[in-house]
C-alpha cells in the first residue's frame, strides 16, 4: 500500500513511549573519496570476507552537526585555541596584549579543573567543545575583574588564580543544541561531560570494492612552452564508488534529558534527521562533486531498543543488470521483514520509508512521498504535537 501521508503510518506500539528513532540510508556515491585514509586512499573494512569501501562515523558526524547548527541558528566550536580566543576579543576591547594573555592564560588557571596549558598559555592540551558563545562570555569575567588583572601583570601572583572560579566553570560546562545531540567527552572538567543523544555508524558499501587510481597532471600556466612541454605536477589519486549502507540512532529519552523537555529535543531531533539524510562528507568535493541523493530512507521509532539492519549486507550484494543499487534495496528490504518477523511489532512505533521508487518495500513499513514528510512524521511519533507544545 503507497500513502502521501506520514500520519497514515502505522503505530503498533503507540501505547508505548518512544525510546529511539532508527535511520537506515541507501546512498549511491560516484566516482569519490569522501573520507581517505592518511596515505589519500578510501578507508577500507573488510566485511563478509570482502573488501568494502568506508566512511567513518567522524567524516559523517561533523557536516551533520555543522548542518544541524545552520537550522537552529546557534553553533558550537570544537577547539584547543580558547585562550588565544579571548586575547583576541579581549585586544578587539582595546587591551594591550600583554594584559590580554594573561587573561587568557588566568581562564584555564582559574578553574578547579585538570585542564592544562600548551603553546606559551595560548592552548590547552585537552579539546574543548564550548557553545559560540563562551568566548565573550569569559572575556566579560575577564573585563569584570581588569583591575586584577593589572596588579598581577608582570608578577608572580600572575601564575595563581586569580578570576573568580563559580562563573568561569558555569560557562566551561554549559552546552546548547548541538552539544545536547553529540554529547561532549571531558574528564578534565567536572560536570563537563555529557553523553550524546546520537549514534552513528561507520557507513560501507553495501558490494565489494576496488581502489580506482586516477593519474593526473597540472600544467603550469606561465610561458608553458619555452623550456618545458610536459606537465608542472604529475601524480596520481585514488577514488571508489558504490552504493553505501548508512545508519544511525538518536536516543530519545537522552535528548530529552540533555535539552529539558520535548519542545527543544523535538526540534533537534527534526534538525537531526534531517541534515543526516542530506549530509556529505566533503573531501575532494572540488574534483569530483559527488552530490547525490539518498536513494532510500527508512525511518523507525523504536520502544524497545535500536536495531541496525547492517548485516544485511554481511553477503555481499552482486551486481546485475541495474547495477547494485537496486539489489541493495531488495536486500535491506527483505532483511527487514525477516528481523520484523523474529522481533514482532510491539517494540515499532512507526515504520516508514521514502525513496526514488514508486513501488513500495513492504518489509519498511509504509511509503512516504518525501524525506521531510518522513522526517515530520517520525517526530511527530516521538513525541506528539500536544505533548510538545506543554513541555
């Protein structure tokens, strides 16, 4: 049964609360090498005795998350710089520089944490992941308390704390959006740390892979002729293509907690979903464009636990006539049912799935017309619009 509609889908188990919502991606990559290894050839797994071409979670993680930021319009900077973040708001003030980096320096020092300073007090050793806005935010403490500042300048006292410890560590531990969905690992910072709503898995081909060199030459644009004709550069890269098997979860309750109700989360959660499916890596963007679409997506709203449907593809898909993007939808398909089948459907809240063919993948629930209606309709069945709107 095709339906134009996502509230048309299923839900077995609306009785239940929503625990996870499962993406499953089939996503045909030309000619590319997205994420490369550290000799520049594709990442490899070796998977149901074949070699695989893969993408690592981290290469798919950061433009989802950077996409993520563009939708809710606040952002957060991964970064080791923050004292050298400050001397430069704090030298934009007006103040001289010596003065600069000694506040810089006294935000690390000034906290009851293990944190440590690297590169003249400039760095720290660990990497911080801090709302955007953090800086301006420790370079007002640090303006608040100038005139310490300039007693201490230039004497010992300059290398004990000296900025006020509560206010420091409350924006040291603070997060936003971003930080609630990818969660934050530091152990340096009590209080710091929080466990990401989000689980991605590395993506493979769902059929074995070769490498494919590529020899190229630059040729040098000045005076071309007049002592050389062969090319200024020679080299050659390294590429594959194929048809990718994506997956990842979002623990629903963890996003709740991490934001503090539904109204934040379901809007994340939505941002989420939505720069996943339509997110690249970008490496060699520029010399091979490899901006296609998703062919597949199936989306499910778990009660009981998340499911990957990768070993699916444990049996390498062959290709035939149509090439492997068509088997690997029959495959995932028919996986699907047979996991359906074992598990039952009291744990699926909503199972749907939207795609480039018009006919319908029964073991994937029921048919949407477009990723955003497939999208609005899983939120919607993790967390129902009266629920939302009171949280």
């Amino acid at each position: 049964m095709t339906t134009t509609s996502a509230a048309t889908a299923t839900t077995q188990a609306s009785h239940r609360a929503a625990r996870f919502l499962d993406l499953h991606i089939l996503q045909t990559l030309p000619f590319s090498n997205v994420n490369r290894d550290d000799l520049g050839s594709p990442k490899t797994v070796t998977y149901g005795g074949t070699t695989r071409t893969r993408v690592s979670s981290q290469a798919w993680k950061r433009p989802t998350r950077l996409a993520v930021e563009e939708q809710i319009g606040e952002r957060a900077h991964r970064t080791r710089r923050l004292p050298l973040q400050i001397i430069k708001a704090l030298t934009e003030r007006g103040w001289p520089a010596d003065l600069a980096e000694l506040a810089g320096a006294q935000v690390i020092r000034s906290t009851e944490t293990k944190l440590a300073l690297d590169k003249g007090d400039q760095a720290t050793a660990s990497l911080l992941f801090l709302p955007d806005t953090a800086v301006e935010s420790l370079a007002a403490i640090a303006e608040e308390n100038k005139d310490t500042l300039e007693k201490a300048l230039g004497k010992r006292t300059a290398e004990k704390a000296l900025l006020p410890k509560e206010p420091i560590h409350k924006v040291l531990t603070s997060q936003n959006g971003s930080i609630a969905l990818f969660g934050r690992m530091l152990a340096e910072i009590p209080g710091a740390g929080v466990d990401g709503a989000v689980q991605v898995a590395h993506a493979f081909t769902t059929h074995s892979t070769s490498v494919q060199a590529d020899f190229f030459t630059a040729v040098d644009d000045i005076d071309q002729w007049a002592t050389d004709a062969g090319s200024a550069h020679m080299n050659t890269g390294e590429y594959s293509s194929g048809v990718f098997y994506r997956y990842a979860t979002l623990d629903l309750a963890a996003l709740a907690k991490n934001t503090g109700g539904t109204r934040m989360a379901r809007e994340l959660a939505s941002a989420f979903a939505s720069a996943f499916i339509h997110s690249l890596p970008a490496a060699k963007k520029t010399s091979t464009a490899p901006h296609s679409v998703p062919d597949l997506v199936h989306a499910v709203v778990r009660c009981d636990r998340p499911i990957s449907l990768a070993a699916a593809f444990e049996e390498p898909v062959r290709a035939k006539s149509a090439g492997w993007a068509t088997p690997s939808r029959v495959a995932l398909d028919a996986y699907a049912a047979r996991v359906g089948r074992l598990l039952g459907t009291s744990g699926v809240a909503y199972s749907v799935h939207a795609g480039v063919d018009d006919d319908s993948w029964a073991g994937l629930g029921n048919r949407i017309d477009s990723y955003e209606a497939l999208v609005n309709g899983a939120v919607d069945a993790a967390w129902p619009q009266n629920q939302g709107a009171h949280s």
